[in-house]
C-alpha cells in the first residue's frame, strides 16, 4: 500500500467547495484521507463522511478561523505519511497527488515537490479574465524575492511539520508564501514539469485582476518584516538581483495541456493540412504533365513545319526538273542520249 497522502482544505463554505472535493475524488492516488477545516464559523454546511472513495474528516472548532490558524488545524489532524492543501475555490486535475507522491518517493533528500498550476483570474462579475501557467523550476533567491507557488501545487513529507514548520498565525496574508520558506530551510524542492492544478483566482485575498495594492503592501512588509533579521546580506541581495532580473517572471518552455476542444480542432488542422500537401502534390504532378504535354506539342509543331519545308522543298525540286525534261534543249540532245547509250551497249558487248 503506498504512503498516505492527507489533502487540508479550508474551507470558508463558498459555493465552490463541492467542485473542489469533486476534484479530489477523482484523484488516481489510492491512498487519500480528506481534512476539511470549517474557518467559516457556525452555519457551515455539514459534510459526509466521504469523498469520493476517500474518507473524509470535517475539523470544527465552533467558530471562525483565519487562514494560518485553519491551515494549524488541519496539519494537527493529518494522518499522512505526504501532507498538501487544496482551497475551497480551487480545482485539482485526477493525476495531481499520485504525481507528486510518486516523485518524492523517487527521490531519498527531497522531501518537498510541486507541478505547475494553470491560473484563470476571473473579472469582479465573475466571468473568466486572463490565464496563464505558474510553473516555475525552484530558485531559492527567488522564492525570497517573490511567492511563485501556489498553495496546492506542493506536496510535503509530515516530517517537515514535525521538525516545527508551522503557518505563521501573526500574518494576515502570505502566510502560504512564509511557509515555503520554512520548508526551504530544511529541505530542497523538487520542481515536478506538469500542470496537475487550477488555480480560480477570484480576487478573495485581495490579488485578482483587480489588485489590493494596499493590502498587498503590507502583507509583504509583514513578511520581509519577519525573515529580514533571519537572512543574511548574501542572501537579501541575491533575492534582489532575482527580482531586478526576472528570473520568476520568466515563463518556461512548457505549455498546459489543450482542453478537449483544442485538440479537436489540432486533429482538424493537421487532416486539413494533409489533404492541402496532397493536393498541392497532384497539382504539381498535373503541372508537370502540362510541361510535358507542351514539351511535346513544341516538339510536334517544328517536325510539321519542317516537313513543310522538305515538302516545298521537294515540289520546288519537282517543278525545276519538270521545267527541264520539258525545255526545247533536253529535246534536242535526246538523240544523241540515245547514241550514247547504243555504244555502252556495244562496248559491254565487245569487252564480254
């Protein structure tokens, strides 16, 4: 049986949940237990005591939590050996988990790994706004510098929580980005090349199309405001100079897979333009029998002019003999032609 794999949702009972526990009971990993975290407070709706063919486990203090308490929460309740949290606005794609499970058991060190996330960011109606793909190769200085990675990209081994990795309760926001780099201290992160995630950005913590400048603002400051006096001046100006160059801005040479539709349409394409290079080919081939058809037309055309010529040629040469056997000369000599031809004779004869 392969290691469990516990999956932390917080959930502040949005409408989206059902869609995000749907998609964690599609996930391939045989091996899943579900913690939902109830930050909303009374009134949330109650749960089932399953997922799918996950058990499923609804952690409720009685009151509202903010967001690095609700993630405490479900660390306290994991049971797995492999440890990833899932918002309750947010989609995991069936492959997620047993991808990232199957590569940290792959690897002896590492004991973090994160996959690449498609993000949709949606308008303040609601309706879909810019998408892009986060999936960054890990860079230390960068991480420092700025959060590439969402909160459901990375799965973690639980020893991490028990060496005293633990969401920052001080910090109102980046509280995500403040505990990868806590688990950057004790271990390196394996960058898994897929997209296995979608990231909806709705804008609920302040950053969807529509930025809280001022909000974010300060939750950077908080943070910076925490690790400056833990970094050393190698490290800040190696975060700098990350910054300055956009290394974690840079997008990789990787694209998401194509939606259905997509590949439809790619399918489509490539048969049309194999239709297009066949009948490019037999128009070619027809051209060339074209040149060859006048090639030989050419060719046809010269002969019947030429034998045009001989046939001038030979009336002409008719004409002129005929003009000669007819003149008063040729007639004259004709007797002696004959004499000529008694005395061959009669040499032949006198020579036998």
């Amino acid at each position: 049986m392969p290691p469990t794999v516990s999956l932390i949702v917080r959930s502040v009972a949005r409408s989206t949940l059902a869609e995000a526990l749907a998609s964690i009971a599609q996930q391939t990993y045989p091996a899943l237990e579900v913690i939902v975290v109830n930050a909303h407070g009374p009134g949330h709706l109650p749960l089932g005591e399953q997922c799918g063919p996950f058990p499923l486990r609804f952690v409720d203090q009685g009151r509202p939590l903010e967001r690095s308490a609700a993630a405490n929460a479900g660390l306290d309740a994991a049971r797995g050996a492999y440890l990833g949290f899932l918002d309750d606005d947010d989609l995991l794609f069936p492959d997620h988990v047993a991808t990232l499970a199957e590569a940290l058991q792959q690897q002896s060190q590492t004991r973090v790994a994160y996959s690449g996330v498609r993000m949709i960011a949606y308008q303040p109606d609601g309706a879909p706004g810019s998408e892009t793909v986060l999936n960054q190769p890990f860079h230390r200085p960068s991480l420092r510098a700025q959060n590439y990675i969402p909160i459901h990209a990375v799965l973690f081994a639980r020893t991490l929580v028990e060496a005293g990795c633990r969401f920052d309760e001080r910090l109102a926001r980046y509280e995500d980005w403040d505990f990868w780099l806590q688990l950057a201290q004790h271990s390196e992160f394996l960058h898994v090349d897929r997209v296995t995630a979608c990231y909806r950005n709705f804008g609920h913590s302040g950053f969807g199309l529509v930025a809280d400048a001022a909000q974010i603002a300060a939750g950077r400051a908080a943070l910076f405001d925490k690790w400056r006096t833990l970094w050393s001046g190698a490290e800040l100006s190696e975060a700098l100079a990350a910054l300055r160059d956009g290394v974690i801005h840079r997008q990789p040479h990787c694209h998401p897979d194509p939606p259905p539709v997509l590949e439809q349409l790619a399918a489509r394409l490539t048969e049309q333009d194999a239709l297009l290079r066949q009948v490019l080919a037999q128009l070619e081939n027809d051209r060339q029998n074209r040149d060859a058809l006048h090639e030989s037309r050419r060719r046809l055309d010269e002969l019947v002019e030429t034998t045009a010529q001989l046939r001038d040629r030979l009336a002409e040469q008719t004409r002129q003999l005929d003009q000669i056997y007819r003149s008063t000369s040729w007639r004259i000599t004709g007797p002696l032609r004959g004499v000529r031809h008694v005395l061959r004779r009669l040499r032949g004869s006198m020579s036998g």
